[in-house]
C-alpha cells in the first residue's frame, strides 16, 4: 500500500514538472523500467532515492511517505526535452538549499514564538 502510495505521489510531481521517467532514471542512476515500477507500487523506492527526488521537487521527505499529506502543487516546470541528469542533480541540488532554509526559518520562527510567549 505504502509503495503504491510513494509512487503515486511521485508520478504526479513528475508528471507536473514534465519530466520523463526515463530523465528520472538517468537522475537516479537506474533504468527507466525502475521508475515504471516503483510508480507503479510493484517496486519500493530506495530511501537515499526518496531522498534526491525529494529535493529534486522541492519536497520534504515526509511527505512524500506520509499519504496522510498532500502534496503542494508545484510552480514550475522543466524543459522537458532539454533537461539531462546533470541539469536535475544541480536543479535538486539548489532545491535542497531551499528546503534547508525553509526548514530552518520555520525552527527560528517555532523558537522565536515560544521565547516571546515565555517573556
């Protein structure tokens, strides 16, 4: 259930951003039927997977495992016929940079709040 879940989830941001199974797979390393599958639910995705297409999209990596929470719809789209492996690994790779400091001006603002209400 859970991979099929995963996979769903997965296909729909691709599918969103226009990215082919086959760039996906040639992003992760692996071959295109891979992708096929585990979007499929007949394959589970490997966690340090989960982990770069988490970037790649602008994901945390929970929500993409947590079918309890939706996912954000995206604001942008890739070349789909122009973008290779390496235009998605630096794509992911600023991604990742986002995700951090999203993550971090959310734990300041957590902080900041409980400071003022302890005042």
């Amino acid at each position: 259930m859970a991979n099929r879940i995963i996979g769903q989830k997965i296909r729909e941001l691709r599918m969103k951003t226009g990215i082919t199974q086959k760039q996906i797979a040639q992003f992760l390393g692996v071959d295109q039927r891979t992708i096929s599958k585990c979007e499929k639910g007949e394959l589970q995705f490997r966690v340090d997977h989960l982990e770069r297409l988490g970037q790649l999209f602008g994901i945390p990596l929970g929500t993409l495992m947590n079918e309890e929470i939706p996912l954000v719809n995206l604001n942008i789209t890739f070349g789909a016929d122009v973008v290779q492996a390496e235009d998605l690994n630096a794509i992911a790779d600023i991604q990742k940079i986002a995700l951090n400091l999203d993550q971090m001006q959310n734990f300041l603002h957590k902080n900041k709040a409980e400071v003022d209400f302890k005042l």
